[in-house]
C-alpha cells in the first residue's frame, strides 16, 4: 500500500469536522451488519466456533455443528439443499469459482460463454480471462433500463455455449431481471447450458429461489446482505461439475482450501434468518426510503437523471442518479464532510477515475457516467437519514457545479 497515499487519507480525514448526523449509504462497497449478525459472530468467536470445524476435540466439532447448521439456513433460504453450498471468503472468490471452476471442468468441448454486458467485473473478468486457453466470450447489451435484450441473447446461444451468467439484480442500476425467462430462452436453444447467477444484489431484495429459477450455480455475499464480511458463498446444483481453482489444505469441504471463516459465516446466516422472517416489511421500508430519496433529489435539483428502471423492476435499496456537470468524486467528498457517504460509479472503477461500464452500456454519454452517485438504502435506515441527505444535497451540487470546470447550460 502507498505511504503517500496514507499521508492524503490522514489529511482528508483532519479536514473533516464532526458532522451533525452520519447516513452510511455506501453499501454497494461495503455492507452495513445488522447488529444481530455481529452480535452472533462475536458469541462464535467467544464461544470457541472459530475452531477448525475438521479437527477433531471437542472445539471442532462444535465448530462444525454451528457451520452445518448455519449452512442449512442459508441453503433453505435460497431453496437449496446444505450440500450444494461452498464457502469462499467472498463474492469474488465464488464468482471466479463458478467461472473458471466451471471451465477446468468442461469436458464438453463447447468453447463459448455468454453474459451480459452489465455484469459485475467479477464476473467479467474470468470470463475474459478464458479467451487465453481458447473459449469465446460474448457479451449480450442491454437496453436503456439494463434489461438483457432478449433477441441478442437468444441469438447468442447456439450448440457451442457451455456457460451463461447473467446477474438477477444489478449491482449499479438495481435492474431486476427476468431471469426466469432467460434461463428458458437459454435452455430452449440448448439444453447442455450452464446457468450461473451472481445473487449478489439479490438476496434480501427479492424473491431467490434456485429450483423455481432453475439455475444451476448462484453467488452470494455476507456482507452484501448485512452480515459481516468474510463469507462469501456458492450454490452449485447437485451434480454440475466444477473444479478447484486454489489448492491447498482442504477442510469440511472439496472445492475451497483453508479453513472455513465459520464466525462469519454463523454471522451469514443471523443475517439471511432476519431477511428471510422480515422479507415484506423489509422490502416495504426500503422501497419507500428509496422512493423518497429519489423523488427528493430529482425534485431539489435540476439537470438530473435517475439511471436504471422505476418501481418493482428495480431493487428497492438501489438509487442511482447522474448528476450533469458534475464529477461524481466531487460528490462523494463535499458530502463526506456532511457526513453523508455514498459512492461514485461503479465500486471497482471508483478509483481509477474511469466511468461505469454498467452506465455506458445503458447508451449514457461519458459526462452523465462520471457524475452519477449510487446510493443503497438498508433496513436500518431511517426516514430522518432520508430527510438528512435531502437537505444537503442541493446545496453540495450547486456548490460543486459553481466551481466545476465541466460548465454546460448551468454553473
Ligand atoms: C453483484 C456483485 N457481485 C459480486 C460482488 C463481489 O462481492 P464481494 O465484495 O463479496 O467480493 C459484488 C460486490 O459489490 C457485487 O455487487
């Protein structure tokens, strides 16, 4: 890690005074944990259930039991059974599990893969990784509101596809696909598919169920459904092959080596029992809280554009907006020093100043993609948050826009 980088950060953070209210709405990079789900990590470490859940005393086994159980949960939550789930450490170790796993397993000779355009980099990624031993990637678009166009993808699958992934809800634009259609177009046109999901964005914010979809390996997160971080997860249909992608000493389970987080991930499932016993009345506060920011915003400021789709087509945490002549970097510090934390773009291009993939492949210009915020709403905010945030974004965009160098009809 830079020093120098080190030495910025300190200033930046001195900069800031004590704000009047704190709103954390940067659950894109990094989930807020109900406190339940900490609480019940911390009981495991307190209890002995960091112990190697494959060892045998009695510490272990404890360990183990916790695990199982937890797993059942998170299993049960998604429709499937304790003994498709493999751990990883996150999202993005289960991605590149499903992917390249999937791939060291192809006996099949079929050499192409189809996702979409919109789709996590970690999901993009080692997809594009396995063009260098030989398979084909396609990348189907999507339309203005980051729905998969139907007839491209159609066409994308022929007799040579041997992998799909297509998320069920985007990560940027909160997009809730109809993944059920398209895993029928898919299995239509050939039937010898893989269908792999990234769940990520999905689990707490709509109905997931692996059988009803009929997808053969879905991704989950921890702490992208507010447990802690450090468990990610990956359903993998019973008898679709995958093979390891890391090597080592292998614990309770064939695919992921090392020892399993087994406190996060008992943190997991807290988390996913909460979503799943509050599921309406979680979904019901999200979607007003997103509601009331989005309809504040576009309504305090102008030259505003809401990206991705309105209502029960989008996800009710998701509020993504492009803010014109502005840079969303810009935006996420003048509101930092209110307090009020959100992200720019997407989480992986944030620091390297280039704009959303997701946003250009909706048809959004170069100047609308670097201004947009994307903000996740949670069941543990509130509407005095909401309320908090309205009265301080006007006034960070016409102060960044009257000094911005990016001048259009205003600033
Ligand atoms: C859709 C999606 N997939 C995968 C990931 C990666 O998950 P993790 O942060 O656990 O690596 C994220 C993270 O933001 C995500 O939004």
């Amino acid at each position: 890690m830079p020093s120098d980088m080190l030495r910025d950060v300190k200033e930046l953070i001195k900069a800031h005074g004590t704000p009047e209210r704190e709103v954390y709405l940067d659950g894109e990079n990094s989930g807020m944990v109900f406190p339940e789900a900490l609480r019940a990590m911390v009981n495991a470490y307190r209890g002995l259930r960091f112990a190697h859940p494959s060892i045998t005393h009695r510490a272990g086994w404890e360990s183990y039991e916790a695990l199982y159980e937890a797993t059942e949960t998170i299993a049960g939550f998604i429709g499937a059974e304790a003994g498709e789930i493999t751990y990883t450490h996150s999202g993005t170790e289960a991605n590149n599990l499903a992917i390249i796993g999937a791939a060291l397993a192809n006996k099949s000779g079929r050499r192409k893969i189809v996702v979409s355009s919109i789709e996590h980099l970690s999901v993009i990624f080692p997809a594009e990784s396995l063009r260098k031993v030989g398979y084909k990637l396609v990348e189907v678009p999507v339309d203005r509101e980051g729905f998969v166009e139907e007839e491209a993808f159609s066409n994308a699958i022929d007799r040579d596809v041997f992998l799909v992934s297509v998320a069920a809800v985007n990560h940027e634009i909160g997009t809730v696909q109809d993944l059920k259609g398209l895993v029928e177009i898919a299995r239509d046109k050939n039937p010898d598919i893989i269908f792999h999901t990234d769940a990520v964005d999905a689990l707490g914010r709509v109905k997931f169920d692996v059988r009803d979809l009929d997808v053969d390996m879905a991704t989950l997160s921890s702490h992208k459904c507010y447990g802690p971080k450090g468990a990610g997860a990956l359903y993998i249909r019973d008898g679709v092959k995958v093979e390891p992608i890391l090597h080592g000493q292998l614990s309770t389970q064939r695919l992921w080596p090392g020892v399993e987080n087994v406190p996060a991930i008992i943190g997991f499932a807290k988390a996913v029992e909460l979503l799943d016993r509050n599921f309406d009345a979680y979904v019901a506060r999200m979607r007003r809280l997103r509601d009331m920011l989005i309809e504040g915003i576009m309504s305090s400021v102008e030259h505003v554009i809401l990206n991705g789709p309105r209502g029960a087509r989008r996800a009710p945490d998701n509020v993504n907006v492009s803010f014109l002549f502005c840079e969303g970097e810009a935006i996420t510090v003048e509101l930092s020093l209110k307090g009020i934390y959100v992200s720019s773009g997407s989480a992986c291009t944030s620091r390297v100043l280039e704009p959303s993939h997701v946003l250009l492949a909706l048809g959004r210009l170069y100047e609308e993609a670097h201004g947009s915020i994307l903000m996740k709403v949670s069941p543990m905010h509130s509407e005095d948050d909401i309320r908090y945030v309205l009265r301080h974004v006007p006034e960070a965009i016409s102060r960044i826009r009257s000094i911005s160098p990016i001048k259009g009809e205003v600033g």
